[in-house]
C-alpha cells in the first residue's frame, strides 16, 4: 500500500481546546502537513474558493459550529467542482445514527469519525487516503 502524502489539512471546529489537542496529535503522526484551523465553515469556504489558496487534501470537519455549520459547509461545497478535489473527515461527538447516514449523501464525505480522535483513527484516514 502506498502512502499518500499530504500537504496541507484544515480543522474546521469551534471548539478551540479539541483543535489545540489535535493539532498536538497530528504533529506527532507526522503524516498530515501544514494544519490550519477555522472556527467555521465559512471562514474555511472563503480560503477553498481563493485562487490563490493551495488545496488541503484533508478537511477535519465539525458540524456542530455557529455561522455555518458542517451540513451548511458541506451543502455549498457539493455546488463545486472542489467536491471532486477534496477529502472531508466529519469529526463529530455525535452518534446519531441519521447523521452517520445523512454525512454518506455527499460524495466528498470520506468518513464519519466519532470523537474523541487518537491515532488509530488518524491512521485510518491515511489507510482511506491510499485506497482511493
């Protein structure tokens, strides 16, 4: 299997304590690049949309956030081509078994992954990654 190399990943979460904690995780995986955070989706829209921005190849998405939420951040990036150049983790303590399949209607949607995050469960992102 081959280990694919990423560049750049966004935390999209307002819980500033869950993102400082994994950023310290994802530091140690080494395997996720330059992390930058956004307390929205909105805030996160507007740097996807600007020509001028990299591509992350991995989203850390929330979807409990205020402005707009994760549904509402999914819902305007399925109206984009960047839907096809994207791969969106949900991070959620939910384990509402609608919104597992509800996150399985949008086709940028990688997985569903329940927090708390350890490395077991970043090591699946990677394992998902090199599958596709």
């Amino acid at each position: 299997m081959t280990t694919v190399e990423i560049k750049k990943t966004y935390i999209i979460d307002d819980d500033s304590i869950f993102v400082f904690v994994l950023k310290k995780l994802l530091e140690k995986h080494h395997n996720f690049g330059k992390v930058a955070d956004f307390k929205d989706g909105h805030q996160a829209l507007e740097l996807l949309f600007s020509k001028d921005s990299e591509l992350p190849c991995v989203i850390l998405l929330d979807l409990n956030m205020p402005l707009l939420d994760g549904w509402q951040f999914l819902d305007q990036l399925e109206k984009t081509e960047l839907k096809n150049q994207l791969n969106v983790f949900i991070m959620s303590s939910s384990i509402d078994a609608n919104d597992i399949e509800k996150s399985k209607e949008y086709s940028v949607v990688k997985d569903f992954i329940s927090k708390p995050i350890n490395h077991d469960k970043l090591d699946r992102i990677i394992e998902s990654l090199s599958l596709t």
